[in-house]
C-alpha cells in the first residue's frame, strides 16, 4: 500500500498548482474537494442522507445537486456547515481508502483545503502544507476569479486554521512565494518521501 501524503493550503496557497507539478513527477493526486462535489451528485447512499437533512430542495428534479441552494443554507450557519460536513466527509475518506489500494506508487497525495480543520489529516501518513504571505493569496485569488471580492475571500480565510499552525503541524512546508523557488522544494519532498516509502520508515 502507498504511503499517503496530504498536500492542503490555505485559499490561494497555490496547493492545486504545487500539486499539478508532483502529478507531473508520476504521483497519483487524488483532488479531494473535486471528488466531494462529484460524490455529492453521485454516490446513492449520500445523496439520500443529504435530502433527509436538507430537504428534497437539495436536488433539481432532474437529479442535480442544487449547489447554490445548499450553499445558501450551509455557509452561514456553523451547525448545518457541521452537518453536511459530517455526511460528506465520512464519504470521501471511504473513497479515498478505496482509490489508494488501486494505486501503483510508492506514495500518493490528497489534495485538499481543510486538511487539518475536518480531522482527516489524522488518516494520512505525512502532510505538506504550502504556504504563501495572506496579500500574495488574496491578490492570486481576484486574479484567478475576477467575480469574486475581497470580502467574500476573507471569509473563507476566517474559515481556515491560521498558515503559521498549518506550518507547525505540517512534516513539509512549501514555501510558493516565488515561482522559480517552487520546482525545487518540491523535488526535495519528492525525494524525501520517496525515501520514506522504500525504507518502510512510516
Ligand atoms: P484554492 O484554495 O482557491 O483552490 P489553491 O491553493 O489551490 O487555491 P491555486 O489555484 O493553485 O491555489 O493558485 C491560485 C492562483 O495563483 C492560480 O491562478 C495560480 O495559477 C496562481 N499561482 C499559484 N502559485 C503561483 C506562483 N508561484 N506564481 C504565480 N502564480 C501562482
């Protein structure tokens, strides 16, 4: 069985593109929060639970997951944000546990935002957080999503641990500050994990 690795970061951190370049390195990636959107419309016994707490307004007729709906009712009540994440959560790391025992590589990443806040950090073997100064992030972010405000960004950063205890809790930090500085970070974690792999040590 391969070693897993998660790879999170705070919002505009750069973890999807920190993690496209292990995926260039052969390291099977497994997109957590892509996976929880597609498991949300998809998988039967989920979507059931997810009617039964939040009604058959949940789903379109047709079948869809009515995204903008629960995310109305979600994010602006902690308890309900609670309750869905108790019904997703659970779902993916079952299939998580299920793609890695098809994975031929001596280790495996989990990519995803909230690592360390929903507790699934505690079924991986090692975490690397990338890490990047809060303007930096907010401004990464504008560019990419033009549609979204600043507002609507520091509310998600408020909804995420604090990077210096992400760092603290991490075995790697990325540091993406600079474009040219982050191949080489990543190919001393590649290297440095691969070893871990091969001698057993975890
Ligand atoms: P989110 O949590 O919102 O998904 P993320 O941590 O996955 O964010 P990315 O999507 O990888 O972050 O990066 C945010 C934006 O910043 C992207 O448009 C990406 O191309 C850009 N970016 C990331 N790292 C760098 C870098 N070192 N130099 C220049 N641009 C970068």
């Amino acid at each position: 069985k391969p070693l897993t690795v998660g790879i999170t970061g705070g919002i505009g951190s750069g973890k999807t593109t920190v993690a496209k370049i292990f995926s260039i390195l052969g390291v099977p990636i497994y997109f957590a929060d892509d996976r929880a959107k597609w498991l949300m419309g998809n998988d039967p016994i989920l979507i059931s639970k997810i009617k039964e707490s939040f009604g058959e307004e949940s789903f379109s007729e047709s079948g869809e997951l009515n995204r903008k709906y629960l995310a109305e009712k979600v994010f602006a009540d902690t308890e309900k944000t609670k309750q869905i994440n108790a019904l997703v959560h659970p779902a993916v790391g079952k299939d998580f546990e299920v793609w890695v025992a098809l994975q031929n590589a001596p280790y495996v990443l989990k990519e995803a935002a909230l690592l360390f806040e929903t507790g699934s950090y505690k079924q991986l073997d090692q975490v690397i957080n990338v890490s990047a100064p809060l303007k930096l992030r907010v401004s990464r972010v504008l560019m990419r999503d033009p549609q979204r405000t600043e507002k609507q960004i520091n509310d998600i950063i408020d909804k995420q641990l604090p990077d210096e205890e992400k760092n603290e809790k991490a075995d790697f930090v990325i540091k993406n500050t600079e474009n040219k500085l982050l191949i080489p970070q990543v190919l001393k974690i590649h290297q440095a994990l691969k070893t871990k792999a091969d001698s057993g040590q975890i």
